[in-house]
C-alpha cells in the first residue's frame, strides 16, 4: 500500500469518501489567498470599482432621465435603487466566476497545479471545496463593500438588506461551484471564450437595468430561467424590503447549482488526475 493510500484510509470519514477528502481543503485556499496577496491583488481591487462606476453613471446620470420604476412586485424606486441590487448581484457573479473559471483553467491545464495537489493526500473535493472557497470569498468581498456603497448613497431602501450578505454568499458559492465544473471541461482558449458569450447576455438582459415587463412575454421565459435574474430579484427583493414567499424558490434555484457544481466538479478532477 503506498502512502497516499495509507494517508487517505487513515481519516475518520467512510472508506467510501476517503479517497475524495481528506477534509484539507483549507490548505488549498490558504495556498490560493497567498498566490493572491503576492501577484493578483491588483485585479481584485479592481473588480470591485466596475459596479460602482455602473451604479454612479447609469444610477445617477441616466436615472436623472428615468425618474422611477416599477419592481417585479409593482414597488415604485428610483431607477438607481433599481438598478443597484442587479449590480450588487452581478458584483458576486463576477467575483466568484472569476476565480471559478479563468483561475482554475490556468491551474489546470498549464502550471499543473492540481495533478501535484491531487499526488498528496488532498482529493477531488479538498480541491473542489477549496478553490470555491477562494471564489466565494472574492465575491462576497466585492459585494460587502458594494453593499456598503449602496449604504452610503441611500439606495438601501430596508432593514433587510442586511440579509443580502449570506444571500450574496449563497449566489457567489452557486456560480463558483458551476464555474468550476465547466471550466473542468474546458482545454483551450477559445473555448473559454464561451463564458463571456453567456455572461455578457445574463448581464445586460436579466432585469439588470430593465423592468422584466418590458420584455416580449417569450424573451421574459428565457430571462426567468438564467442564474442571474434569480439573483437579482433575490437582491432586490432584500435591498427594498418586498420579500414574498417567491424567495424560497430563488433560493433553492442556488442550492441546486451549488449541488450540481460539486458533483460534477469532483467527477470531473477524479477522472481527469486518478482514475
């Protein structure tokens, strides 16, 4: 028996699981946050200003000219109270899809990173876990000082903004974890280019900056079916204090993401680096 063997039968979990966890995934995320502090840290401070500059130009400029608009549940907001929760939304898509995908391509497939993690005794859901980790955190860190902004300039518009933290890690963790899985799929370049063809779209039609009424009722279907609308409406639902029952179900949107993303993601790494 080698060692690796010995070291991953000799944790408390079921024989089972052992070769899938070790229950390290905090020595993979400790890993991704010092390569961060080191040569990344100049992209993370800058996705966090991209919202922000989308919330002062079009919230204030461009909502000067709008007056106010309806929500899904017929409030009346001003257009940057509107728009303002969508961008703190997109602010976590971003953040975690960042780190979920162009990050783990190149650890994959180029500097080989996690056939050398995968040689200790970390598995595919140490790895998993992880990485989505470090992905969670980045969007949850864009959207606390988004949220803080949002503060700032009165757009807060309830007391339950404040529960747009962990529903913001809950978003974050659900395309971290799907991220991650397509990403596992991907070999090169240009294949990466997909991701940016289906953010873009999500970005600019998910009710973003526009009521979902003024949609033809088919595009409306398509728009109801994307991550982000969920996400959206779940924030804005927060951010201006009309929260309906209709929650739950943006919520159990995510927790399937997040649980199709791990399965898949851990089948994908065990495939590709033991079996």
């Amino acid at each position: 028996m080698s060692v690796l063997e010995r070291t991953r039968r000799s944790g408390p979990l079921p024989q089972s699981l052992r070769a899938l966890y070790a229950g390290n995934a905090r020595s993979v995320m400790a890993r991704g946050l010092l390569a961060t502090k080191s040569t990344n840290w100049t992209v993370v401070v800058s996705g966090f200003f991209e919202p922000v500059f989308y919330l002062l130009a079009m919230g204030f400029g461009l909502g000067e000219l709008v007056g106010s608009v309806s929500t899904t549940t017929g409030q009346e907001v001003s257009y940057g109270a509107f728009i303002a929760p969508a961008l703190l939304a997109v602010s976590a898509m971003n953040g975690a899809v960042y780190d979920s995908t162009w990050n783990v391509f190149f650890k994959m497939n180029y500097t080989k990173l996690y056939q050398g993690m995968l040689s200790t005794s970390l598995g595919p859901l140490d790895v998993a876990f992880g990485e989505i980790a470090l992905a969670l955190l980045r969007g949850a860190v864009y959207a606390t000082g988004f949220l803080i902004v949002m503060q700032v300039l009165g757009l807060n518009l309830s007391w339950l903004a404040i529960l747009a933290l962990p529903a913001v890690v809950l978003i974050a963790f659900a395309f971290a974890s799907f991220g991650m899985a397509i990403t596992s799929y991907m070999k090169t370049f240009q294949q990466m280019d997909w991701i940016n063809f289906v953010m873009l779209p999500m970005f600019l039609f998910s009710a973003t900056f526009y009521p979902l009424s003024v949609y033809p009722e088919w595009i409306q279907t398509v728009i109801q079916a994307l991550p982000l609308w969920h996400a959206v409406e779940l924030m804005r639902g927060l951010t201006t204090g009309a929260v309906d029952a209709g929650v739950l179900w943006h919520v159990l949107y995510f927790v399937v993401m997040i649980l199709v993303g791990l399965v898949f993601t851990t089948k994908r790494l065990r495939a590709l680096f033991l079996d």
